[in-house]
C-alpha cells in the first residue's frame, strides 16, 4: 500500500512518539478515571494515547499504577525534561504572538477545543494512508480538514452539514473526512453519504500529531496552509465561512 503525504509547512516536532500500538486493556485507570475497552494507540515520555469504549483520548503517563509506568517505561526525570521543553516551547510561541501579531479570525471559536490548537498557524501535516474517493486536489484551495468515525454520532449528524458546504463552496474550498478506521468500516457506511472527499488513516499519525482528544473536529485551512477555523463542524456556519473565504483569499 502507496501512503501519500500531503503537506504545506514541515515543522520538526518536541516529542517522538514511541509506538506501543495494540496493547490492549480490559480497563485502564489514570487517576480517578476508568477507561474501559482499552486499545494504547501510542505513547511518548508523559502520554499514552489510547481508544475506547467512549472514543479516544490521551492520559497521563505519571497517573497510572507503577506497574504500568514500569511497563510503558515511563522515567520520571526524562518526562520532566519534556514537559520543560512544552512550557518553553509554549512561552515562546506567546512571545511570538506578541512580538508579530497575526490576524485574528471572526470565527475562532470560544468554545472548549479538544485537540491542540493551530489557530493562525500552519495547519499539520496531512498523511493519507489510502483514499476512499478521488483523491482531493487541493492547490490554490481553502482544506476544510475533518476528523471522523462511523461509530460517533455525533459525526454522522455533522455530514448534512459538510455536504451542503461542500455543494455550495465546492469550487473554492475542499473538505476532506479523515477516519483512522480501516476502509472496510468507512465504507460499510452508506447513510448519510458522503459527498465529499474520504481518506484513511489506520496508524493515526495526523490524528496523534493534532493531540486529539475529540471528535467530530475541523481545521479549516487557507490556500497557504494557515488554520483559520478550528472546532466543531456545526460552529463553522455559512456565514462565518463566508467571511474567512473573503478574508484569507490569496
């Protein structure tokens, strides 16, 4: 199988994720949370990213048992070198905001974001492991960049709404759903269709390197690859995407 990779900007990433894919637990306690129907997606120094039974999210590497510190290899002095750099990183980038202001858009959304934020950044690198559609061409485009999953409701009421964007800005704009399912569950979905572009994405790399925690969850991307838009589908309305085609037109 061809992966394809798609990308505007190319920027080197604080952690190396360390795969401890397919590990698999009945149930996981972080704390005073209890996932049940465990799958570890993948893990770094202070995170395990994992799916289950409600979804899929991240925990805390330094909130397990011992045992599974131990088992995840987890090193309290290396962990606390990286969440140094995180904190360094993060007031760095505040120093760059300050220093060279960037646009803001109409449409940021005010409400809680489960995912790392890329708002007036450059978007993440998209891998597409295999198209389910034609695939997207995107140059010269504004990328609305939707992560999904057959299995969330949610989801599957958003995709009226992604259609009806899709028919009416089709020419300007492109919508991609990117699903870490494997291609026989996508497409054993047939309502509601989609009528937009559709990709895999089984080893889940733009998913991990967004840090998501949520979904339904878009990025909508300017034809120079800066995120304009990031949130819910059903927050970015007719309207707003009205005004940020009109303002981040090349």
């Amino acid at each position: 199988m061809r992966t394809i990779l798609l990308s505007w900007v190319c920027f080197g990433s604080l952690l190396t994720l360390a795969h401890a894919a397919d590990q698999r637990f009945t149930t996981l306690q972080a704390g005073s949370q209890v996932y049940s129907n465990v799958t570890v997606i993948s893990s770094t120094p202070t995170v395990l990213y994992i799916q289950h039974a409600q979804g899929v999210g991240s925990v805390k590497l330094k909130e397990l048992s011992p045992e599974l510190q131990q088992q995840f290899g987890y090193d309290p002095n290396k962990a606390a070198e990286v969440e140094a750099l995180q904190r360094k990183a993060q007031v760095d980038y505040v120093k760059t905001l300050t220093n060279q202001p960037q646009p803001k858009a109409e449409s940021e959304s005010v409400t809680k974001l489960y995912a790392k934020s890329f708002m007036n950044q450059p978007g993440p690198e998209m891998v597409i492991e295999k198209w389910l559609s034609d695939p997207a061409e995107v140059s010269d485009k504004f990328v609305l960049l939707e992560f999904w999953a057959t299995w969330s409701e949610p989801c599957l009421k958003a995709i009226p709404h992604l259609n009806e964007l899709h028919r009416k800005y089709g020419d300007k704009l492109v919508i991609l759903a990117l699903s870490d399912e494997p291609e026989a569950e996508v497409r054993k979905l047939t309502e509601p269709k989609l009528e937009f572009s559709s990709a895999i994405d089984t080893q889940r790399r733009t998913l991990q390197a967004v840090e998501l925690t949520g979904i339904p969850h878009v990025l909508l991307m300017d034809p120079k690859g800066v995120v304009r838009f990031q949130g819910m589908p059903a927050d970015l309305t007719e309207e707003k995407l009205n005004k940020l085609l009109d303002q981040f037109v090349r």
